[in-house]
C-alpha cells in the first residue's frame, strides 16, 4: 500500500486551490482508506483519521503529516473532477492486480442508486455502471449516470478506460450490442453475453438450434442440481462451437460458440421449466 497516495498525484480539480497543508491527493487517500476499513461516511473517516494511532499510520506509511479540518476535507473533496478520480482508481487497482489478471472474468453491471431519487438536485436517481472482477470480488472502475438509458454507452466509455486484455467480459442482455462488443475485442478481451429481445433474430435463431432434440443432443452440457427447503433446482447449460450457419454471425466479431442454461423448477406446486439464451 506504500505509494499509494502517488497514484491520485495527478487528479484533476474543478478550480485552483492553495494555501493549505493538506493535498487533494492526500485528501482523496484518507477517505479512500477509511472506506476500505468500512467506515460509512465522511464524518466517520474524518474521526477516524484524527484518532492519534491512526494520524501516526498515515503519517508513517502514506507521508500524511496534517489531517485537515473536516469542514476542508469535504471542501477537497468536492472539487475533485471524477472522471479524473476514476482514472486514477483504475490505475491504483490495476497495479495491485496478480500478474495472471488476464485470467479474470470482469462482470459489467449497472445499479441504480435510490436514495438518489427522492434528492431535488437529481432530475432522475442516479445509475452506477461498475465492472467487477468476479474472482476478488472487487470494483475495478465505474461510471455514473443520469439513468439507466445511458448505461449502454456508458459501459463502452469504461471499456476503453481498463486494461481488460485477456479477460472474459459478462454482461447481462442490456449490454448484448454489436458495438459493445466490438469495443470488448478491440481491447483484446472476449465476451459472454445473455440474448433476450433486443436481439431477437439472434435469440430465434438459437432457440431454435437449442429446442432441436437433434441437434442439443450433440452440444456440450453441463449439469447441477439444488435442493432447498423442499424447491429442487436443476440447471443444464448447453454450447457448442457450431456457428457457421449463423446468417449474423459476421456481424459480432470474433463469434466462437453460442449456448443457452434450462432451469427446472420442482416445488409442491408442481414443476416449471425456463430457458435463457
């Protein structure tokens, strides 16, 4: 963690600020590093960080010599640009990442915050599109948004910012766009993405391979079963690398298998069976 305040040296301000002791790099830190301790608010990092021990840490590891008042930490706070703290966080994160990081499945989701949407100054709640390395279960980057119709070329403005080469990308049917996934493979990733009816001809169209007895007979397949409280769940997942005979197959780049995931339900109330693309 050493070095680590270097990394928001270059953040971006919405104006100039001097005469005071303490960065907004430095700012960015505390906050940064009492919320990894679980520290809820501003309030409570700022409290956190004046108890001596702690001032003493930052002091020793992160060259913190003054904790500003809490009325100027939130003042730093809130001129920091936060396209530009999102790039320094990406970098921060990408540094403390194993070397096999290629080897990591990055989940792109969108959540909307709903406090946001009882605030006067929020026209709509406010969207968060974040990408999530599943395996750490850690936020790799993130974009915030007016609303959930921007969430598509919002996670493409994310894309460009990570360094994803050799990751699988997984994303839900919102994000099963051509140019998504143009951006995906330019950035040397691969993807895995749900078809629903936004696109529908691609989603008839492997339906139709799947629900053929035939052909499902010769697919991959891979199988697990769940019991609970008296509900028995089975999930059966399909793919296969035969994709010639797709008529769209060109215009998803790098297209290399499709698949589909049966789940059937068994409950007192009988049975329930669904597909998903």
């Amino acid at each position: 963690m050493e070095g680590f305040t270097e990394y928001f040296s270059e953040l971006e301000t919405s104006k100039k600020y001097k005469g005071y002791f303490c960065s907004v790099g430095e700012a960015v830190t505390i906050v940064t590093l009492g919320s990894m301790c679980g520290l809820r608010n501003v309030s409570q990092i700022h409290q956190w960080a004046e108890n001596p021990r702690v001032s003493e840490f930052l002091h020793t590891h992160f060259g913190i010599e003054n904790i500003p008042c809490y009325y100027w930490l939130l003042s730093l706070l809130k001129i920091v640009k936060p396209e530009s703290l999102n790039r320094c966080f990406i970098r921060w994160v990408e540094s403390i990442l194993p070397e096999n990081a290629a080897q990591y499945t990055i989940s792109l989701d969108g959540k909307t915050i709903c406090s946001t949407g009882q605030m006067e100054k929020y026209e709509s709640p406010l969207h968060i599109v974040s990408a999530q390395i599943a395996e750490l279960g850690i936020t790799f980057g993130q974009q915030a948004v007016a609303g959930k119709s921007n969430e598509i070329p919002a996670v493409r403005e994310l894309l460009y910012l990570l360094n994803i080469k050799g990751c699988m990308v997984v994303a839900d049917a919102l994000h099963c766009q051509k140019e998504t996934a143009k951006a995906i493979v330019a950035a040397k990733a691969d993807y895995l993405l749900s078809v629903k009816d936004n696109q529908k001809t691609l989603k008839e169209d492997i339906a139709d391979y799947v629900t053929d007895e035939k052909l499902r007979k010769a697919m991959d397949t891979c199988a697990t079963l769940e019991k609970n409280s008296g509900r028995v769940e089975r999930r059966t997942a399909f793919s296969t690398l035969d994709v010639d005979w797709l008529e769209s197959r060109e215009d998803w780049p790098q297209l290399a298998c499709i698949g589909a995931v049966n789940t059937q339900f068994s409950t007192r109330k009988g049975m329930s069976n669904e597909w998903h693309y």
